[in-house]
C-alpha cells in the first residue's frame, strides 16, 4: 500500500471558503424551468406554479446563489418580455437551443424563486444582439426603488420591493462561434466595458464577472482574457471560468484526474490576470467566477444547428454514475482550495440538465450520484482553507501526464471548532494517509464518509442511486498530533474533526 502525508496549521490560511462557491444554474434550457423548477398543476406546486419538490431539494443540496438566465439563451434574450402579465407575454424562437420559448418565467418571477428558495440570484445581460442601454435598463427595473419608468413598470408588475441584485455577468462565453452575437476580444471587451460603466450609473453597488474565453482549449484562451481585462479591469470584479470534463474512450485514469486539468486552468486564468494588474502596477485582485463546471458528456449532444423545434424538449438530461459523482466532488473540492482567488461557482445545472436533481412532469424529484458529495460540501466546508502540505504519489495518465494520486483541501470552521478534510484518491490502489494537524489539540473523529468510484455505469433509479450513497469510512484513528486514515481506491473522502487551536 502507498503513503501519502498531508500537513496543517490554523495560521497557514489560504482564504475564507465564500459561500457562493456552492452556487448553482438554471437557464432556459430543455427542462431546467420549464417541468423543472417550475409546473403549475403539479401535485407539489403552489399557487405561483414553482415545484416544491424541486425547491426543498434546492435547498438540502445547499445552494447558495444561482445563475440566470444563460447561459446561450441570454445572448438573444429581450427581458421585457418575461415580465408583466403572463397571458400577454411573447412567445419567441431561442435561438440559442432552438426551442419555443413561452416566457412563462422571468426576471420577476425568478426573483420569487430565488426568495423561496433562499437562494442569491447571479442575473446575466444580453451582450450578443443588444448593448449597454439594454442592460442598465434592466438593473434598473431590477434595483431602483421607484420613481423612474422602469421601476414603476416593475412596481405594477408586483414587485413593490427592488430585487436588489447584487451580481451580474456581462454576457456569456462571447467568443463561442455558437453564441448569437459572438464577438472578438476586442469588440467584446469594450462592449463589456461600456456596459458596466452604465449599469454602474444606475446602481454603484453592483458587482460584475467579464466573460472569460468559453474554454481552456479554446483557440482565444489566454489572450482573450488578457485583452477583455485590458478593457476591463477597472469595471470587473471577476472574470468567468467554464469548464466540462467526461470520461472519453475508456480512459478512466484521465478523468479521475480531472481536477488536475481544472486547477491548472484556475491559476494560468489567475496568471493572466494579474499579469494585466502588474502592467497597469495595481494591487487590485481579480477573482474568478467558475460559473459553469460540471461533468458533461458533450460529445453525446448532438448539437443546437440539429435540434427539432420544440417547447420544453428534453435536452442534454445527462445520467450520472459513481465515478462521475467522485470527480464532481474532485472538482468542487479544488475549487475550496482556491478559496483566495474563487469567488463565485454555479455547477450547471441545477435541475434536469446536467444536473444533480432529476423530474418527471407531474412524477417525482429525485437526487442524482453528484447530490451526496455536493451537499456534504456545502454543509460542511464553512471557514477557512487552509494550506494543505500534501506529500502523495504520483499518477501517470494518457491526457493530463503525470499528477498526483491525492487532491485534497482542509477547512478549519472555527464556529464550530472543526476540521474538514475532503480528499480524492485517484489512483486503483488504497492509500494509507496522514494528516498532521500541527497546532490543533483535543482531536476527535466526528465522522468520516467515502464514495467509491465503482463500475456500475449510469445510475438511472433512486435505488441505484441509494446504493452509490457515501458510506461510513472505518479506517480512521486520531492519535496525538497526527490523523491516519486509509483511503479506498478510486474515491472521495469528507473526514470531520472535533478541535480548537
């Protein structure tokens, strides 16, 4: 058996583990609303229409803001016509899915949600085929009290209360030739620019994510974001990172190791922008906004240009299995290590759509193998990262080259005077692993829980779901000083520790 080591102390702090970190996605996309937050006349929904289903399982999965409304979808998307009185409504063509869009649902009617679920919302502007006007316009019907056109209509439309939207995303992955009004760097970054300074004069106390390049293979990655935060770097307080991972040609070893390839990408985007800061010698720190991340098996959809024109089509309702649930839950454990530099993440999506919680129109809701690691997550790394001297083999794979067997992060929850360890092991072979918690004392095991990546494939019943749930982890011994803990093969780990400094 192969060792590992992994060293602590409460004064080595990484940062504060933000609690938009564990932030979530709906965008008018397949069922992610429609049949999936909200059915009116479904057997749990109340008198506005919204799943209660959905909304309880919202909130077990712990998810503490979520994006809106794309996403693709925004980049043709006329916000005046999902608010006022649902039977006068537009029905539109998305462009963007190539779907029939009833505007059943919209900015008014997300806000409810956000309030019933006690979700924050991230709303994102139209930067495809509309421009500044257009997105101040809509902070303010979203954030101004009244007294002006805009927050009248808004008013009348019911909502005497501002929304007070804090956070919004300046468009989405404009240099996808996908995206209705994709752009260049250039193009692109001044648009972005001019748009923020004019939501910015509507409400000075908003916070903006720039687009960053759609993905780390991207042709435009790397330069994109040096140019767009060229433009940007006074307007922005986050630039956007998406990224997807799947399993491709049986190479399981590689997307084990995906977290590897995700960290990399975090700190060549950090790199990039604080490249852009030293050159303008500013102590400024951009951070990043991991707006989209998940598992998709992308190379199983078929395309937008392919798609049957359809109201709420079923679209990309991805089935996941164990092994997708531990590098989920790899991911999302990176992401906590970043905590100086991550400041906002939305696993996408919520619901339906590669997604953690699963509907059947007028049937049941239920937790897909990503939920348990997810929720464990957001209910237990509350506090500080700290910085985890990790000492591990080392992991050879066809598509990342070699990385380590281990990916871990240790939040210190000083409230609760606890230690958290989520931990990966990669490899196909236990690994006998010792936290050294210097500088911690009175040590004590709370509980320790690990998923196996097994090989049982999609898991597509709540029975089969239930058999892929964390189960307890028994080797664990606390001893003075020093926490040994065998970690199984091809797993994830959450390990809590009763202690005070």
């Amino acid at each position: 058996m192969s060792s590992a080591r992994l060293s602590i102390h409460p004064a080595f702090a990484i940062g504060e583990v933000d609690r938009r970190v564990f932030g979530s996605f709906v965008e008018h996309l397949g069922r992610a609303v429609y049949s999936g937050i909200y059915e009116p006349g479904h057997p749990t929904a109340d008198a506005e229409g919204w799943r209660g289903d959905v909304a309880e399982l919202t909130r077990e999965l712990g998810t503490t803001v979520v994006r809106y409304p794309g996403g693709n979808f925004v980049s043709n998307y006329r916000w005046e016509d999902g608010v006022g009185p649902r039977d006068q409504r537009p029905t539109r063509i998305d462009l963007a899915w190539r779907t029939i869009e009833p505007n059943a649902v919209g900015t008014d009617d997300f806000m409810r949600w956000c309030r019933l679920t006690g979700t924050e919302p991230m709303m994102a502007v139209n930067l495809g085929t509309r421009g500044a006007a257009e997105a101040a316009d809509l902070v303010e019907y979203c954030n101004i009290d009244g007294g002006t056109t805009l927050s009248e209509l808004r008013r009348a439309n019911g909502a005497d209360e501002p929304h007070g939207i804090r956070l919004w995303c300046l468009g989405n992955e404009m240099d996808g030739p996908w995206q209705i009004g994709h752009k260049s760097a250039d193009d692109y970054g001044r648009l972005a620019s001019q748009a923020a300074q004019a939501m910015r004069r509507v409400d000075p106390s908003i916070e903006l994510v720039a687009c960053g390049s759609s993905a780390r293979d991207m042709a435009t990655f790397g330069e994109w974001e040096r140019v767009v935060l060229e433009h940007t770097f006074d307007d922005v307080e986050y630039i956007s990172v998406h990224a997807y991972y799947q399993e491709r040609d049986g190479d399981r070893a590689s997307f084990l190791a995906s977290g590897a390839s995700f960290e990399a990408f975090l700190h060549e985007v950090i790199a990039t922008a604080d490249a852009v800061a030293a050159k303008r010698h500013s102590t400024k720190r951009i951070k990043l906004s991991v707006d989209e991340w998940n598992v998709w098996y992308i190379d199983d959809f078929a395309g937008e240009t392919n798609l049957e024109l359809l109201e709420r089509p079923r679209l990309i309702e991805d089935v996941y299995s164990a092994l997708d649930a531990v590098v989920v839950a790899d991911l999302l454990t990176t992401l906590v290590r970043n905590a100086d530099r991550v400041g906002v993440a939305c696993l996408a999506q919520l619901v339906n759509v590669i997604a953690p919680i699963m509907t059947e129109p007028g049937g049941d809701a239920w937790r897909q193998t990503t939920f348990a690691p997810i929720a464990l997550l957001a209910r237990h790394a509350r506090g500080t990262a700290l910085d985890a001297r990790l000492d591990s083999p080392r992991l050879a794979t066809a598509k990342h080259g070699e990385v380590e067997a281990l990916s871990a992060a240790v939040v210190w929850n000083s409230d609760e005077s606890e230690l958290v360890l989520s931990v990966t092991n990669r490899s196909t072979e236990p690994v006998a692993t010792t936290l050294d918690h210097l500088g911690f004392a009175d040590v004590a095991l709370v509980d320790a829980l690990t998923l196996l990546a097994d090989d049982h494939g999609p898991r597509r019943t709540a029975a089969e779901v239930a058999e892929a749930a964390p189960r307890v982890l028994d080797d664990v011994h606390v001893g003075d000083g020093s926490t040994q803990v065998t970690l199984p093969p091809e797993s994830w780990s959450l390990v809590r520790l009763r202690a005070r400094t």
